[in-house]
C-alpha cells in the first residue's frame, strides 16, 4: 500500500492494479470475434461465430432483442444500415462494460470519492441528412471489410466530411472521419495488408457510427474557485498538438474538491516540434502559464460539463497564489470526487487517472522503468513522456515520488507527469510540463529558437505565395 497523503487523509493499494479482474478476458475475446467479421467485411460474413457471441453478449440487455435481429440479417448478407448501427452499439456495450470494470477497480484502489452519473437523453438534430450520409459511407466501409477497402470506397467520404465540417455540433464527427478516412487511404488496398489493425479500426468505425445519431449536447454549469493543476499530457502528430491539463478543483462553497482537466488543441506544421508546440498552445490557455510558474488559478464562472471537462475562457480565470503540484498530490487529491464518465466515452482507452505515488522501488533503467510496491509492479510508460519538457526517463528511474496518470492497455500502466528526484543531494521536482508557459532553461530556450525560426520561414513562404 501506498501512502497517497501525509497528512493521513489515505492510502492507494497497487495491489488492486495486479489482480485480474473477474470477467474482462471474456468481454475482450468478444470484440475481438467481431472485429474478425469486420475484417473481411459484413456483406457476406465468412465467420458468423462473431456476430453470435455479440449477441449473446448483450442477450440481458435493452439490446437484445435489436442486436440479436442484425446478428441474424447480417448473417443472412440481409443487413442494412439500422443494423449495423445495432452492431455497433452492442461492440460499444461491451468496451464500455470493461471500461466500467476496470474504472472501478481504480476506484477502489484510490479510495477516493466517485461522481453521481448525469446522462442525459437524445435529443433531435438539425442535420439529419448529414448524419444520414455518414451513416451510409460507414455502412458501405462495413460491407467492404477492411480486406476490401480501396481508394474509390475511401474516397466516398471526401464529400460528407467537407460538409460535417461547416456544421460547428457535428465537428466532433467530422475530425473523426476525417482523420480515419485518412488512415484507410494510406492502408489501400486492404487486400494487400499484412496486418489489420482490426481493434483500433473497430473503435474508429463504431463510435463514428453512434455519433451518427441524435445526441444531447454536454452538460455545461459554471464553476468559482481555486483551480491547482497537478500535470500535462501532451499529444501531437504531423499536424496537431494538444495538451490536457490534469487539475484538482476547490469549490469557493467549500464543497468537495473534485478533478477536472482543460483542453486545448491547435494545428501545428509538421516543421514544428518539441517544446516549439507551445507556442502554439500558448495563445489559447492562459492555464500553461500558471503551470510553468507553479501558480494556482482562480476562476469565476467557467464553463464545466458534468464530466470534469472546463470550457476554457480566459475571461473567467485569473493567476493566483503559488501552489506546488505535489503539496496539491499529497493532501487535496486523495479528497477529489471522480467525476463520472459520459456513456460514449466509456472505453478503457481513455482511462487517465490522476495518481501519487512514492515510497516505491524501481526496477529496469530507463528504457524500461517499472515501480516496485511490497511485491507488486506498476509498468511505467517513459515513452509517453513528450520531448517538449525536462522530464525524462533517466529523472523517472531516479525518482522517490511521481505524480502520473494510471491508463489500463491490457493490464494497469503508469504515465509520469512529474517526479520528485535528488538532484546534487537535494529533492527537486522536475515536470513534464515545465516549459509550457515559458523557460530560461538552455535546452528549452534553444528548441523555442528553433521553432521561432521555422513559424518565421513558413510565414514568409506563405505571404510569397499570396502574392504570387
């Protein structure tokens, strides 16, 4: 057991995080029999077997009774698109019952509070043919298979996702397909993949298929209090960059602290790298700067959804008081309520809990770091840690204390955010996300430099074409 506060508000069991959890090997080998059907595709399925263990799957649920007629009419190569919208509910059933598992399995490790659900119905759409031609771009890539795709199928949706993206309540659908279409065209043809990669492409598929339905719009109240951000995770590609800021939230009324993230995503040249990409985020979260100083926030009416998510605006938040992340770890986060999940997000994917942990051996260098607790091991992700800060696996592998995520791919893993390490015999904190607001330290100022100097090179270009 871990001690997760020294003012004795509690303790984290990593025990909990190394026994098996009753059931999920089962749920897992169900969507993994489906997504063998999707791979050669639902026209005429060669392995019904998959279709059958869904159903059954779901047989003691509102489900049943539709999924059970589209296992039957998908079988039969008589299948249209309300029934693969059936499918596609039941395969996000059954991930949202891991989900579900392997969330509250976290919960009891942490023992801290957990949120009260607040989903809300469906509600009617202003674009049903929108949603209706998605819909039918995704049938069509069902019927195909992933076997079967090819560059005239993928093409298909070039069309649908211009128009999704000039619809703002759609936008969420829209980056979606676009970036999946984008995926499928750079794997065509299907028939020559040596390798499908049939569980992410399942998930891609399903959930755009549900967001093709009417859906309620968040939940949004308002928030007035002391924000104290514990980390960053940073995630980027060729062409974006987003950074999720994990915080705990002191209410002005004095209720219970509760966790809440804020989010900023922004496009990005693939020119433009390492801590560069702050300059990027810099403009559309004041946050990043509070983070960089080691500062709190107080914040006046913003924006929340029941799910923990702050709508950032910087009107509503002003820099406060110095707050150190781990102080913050130690003695307000083992009171944190856990907000509870919203239905469609309900996918041990995007489990991302924020923990503390210390009092641990590690094992492995830092290639390969895992955290040792009275027997048990906890696998840490070094490789998860961005470019764009000072932290690095050689600071996690000499670490006493951490601040990290806890996300579940197959078993339990931890992502750091921040540790506490010895540094020329004295404790100091090194964070993933220390040169977000800005930094005087060398290698950040160079990579700031470097990136400076390629925004400047891609701007003179641009202006040259618009004027030629």
């Amino acid at each position: 057991m871990v001690p997760v506060d020294q003012g004795g508000g509690g303790l984290m069991r990593v025990d909990l995080l190394t026994d098996p959890i009753a059931g999920l090997d089962e749920a897992l080998a169900v969507v993994d029999a489906f997504d063998d059907v999707l791979v050669t595709g639902l026209l005429r399925p060669q392995k019904i077997a998959g279709l059958t263990e869904l159903a059954d799957a779901v047989a003691g649920s509102p489900l049943a009774a539709r999924v059970a007629e589209a296992a039957e009419k998908t079988a039969a190569g008589a299948a249209g698109e309300e029934h693969f919208v059936s499918l596609a509910a039941a395969r996000t059933a059954v991930f949202g019952s891991v989900h579900d598992a392997v969330f509250a399995r976290l919960a009891e490790a942490t023992g801290r509070p957990q949120g009260e659900d607040s989903t809300r119905p469906a509600s009617a759409t202003d674009s049903p043919n929108l949603l209706a031609a998605a819909r039918s771009w995704l049938s069509d890539l069902a019927r195909a298979g992933w076997q079967g795709i090819d560059h005239d199928l993928i093409s298909g949706s070039a069309q649908v996702i211009s128009a999704l993206l000039a619809e703002p309540s759609l936008r969420r659908l829209a980056v979606l397909l676009d970036g999946f279409a984008a995926e499928l065209a750079a794997s065509c043809p299907g028939a020559a993949l040596e390798r499908v990669p049939a569980r992410r492409w399942g998930d891609l598929w399903s959930r755009a298929m549900i967001l093709t339905l009417p859906m309620a719009a968040p939940e949004v109240g308002t928030v007035t209090g002391r924000l104290l951000p514990l980390g960053v995770d940073l995630l980027e590609h060729s062409t974006a960059a987003q950074a999720q800021v994990h915080a705990v939230f002191e209410p002005e009324d004095g209720t219970a602290p509760r966790l809440v993230r804020a989010n900023v995503t922004v496009p990005k040249p693939d020119t433009i790298i390492g801590a560069g990409i702050w300059q990027l985020l810099r403009p559309h979260l004041s946050l990043l700067t509070a983070i960089s100083e080691g500062r709190s926030m107080d914040l006046a009416g913003m924006p929340v959804t029941a799910e923990g998510d702050l709508l950032w605006q910087d009107e509503h938040a002003r820099l406060g008081e110095p707050a150190d992340a781990f102080s913050t770890a130690r003695v307000v986060l083992p009171k944190a309520v856990t907000p509870a999940v919203a239905p469609l997000d309900r996918h041990p994917v995007r489990i991302a809990v924020p923990v503390f942990l210390e009092g641990y051996d590690i094992e492995g260098d830092e290639d390969e770091v895992t955290f040792l607790f009275a027997g048990n091991r906890l696998f840490v992700e070094t490789d998860r840690i961005p470019a764009a800060g000072p932290l690095t696996p050689k600071a996690v592998a000499s670490s006493s204390a951490c601040i990290g995520l806890i996300r579940w791919d197959g078993g339990f893993r931890l992502q750091p955010l921040a540790v506490e390490t010895t540094v020329r015999k004295k404790t100091t904190a090194v964070h993933a996300g220390a040169w977000a607001g800005g930094t005087t330290d060398k290698a950040g100022v160079k990579a700031e430099k470097a990136a400076t100097d390629a925004a400047a090179v891609l701007r003179e270009r641009a202006g040259r074409l618009l004027r030629k």
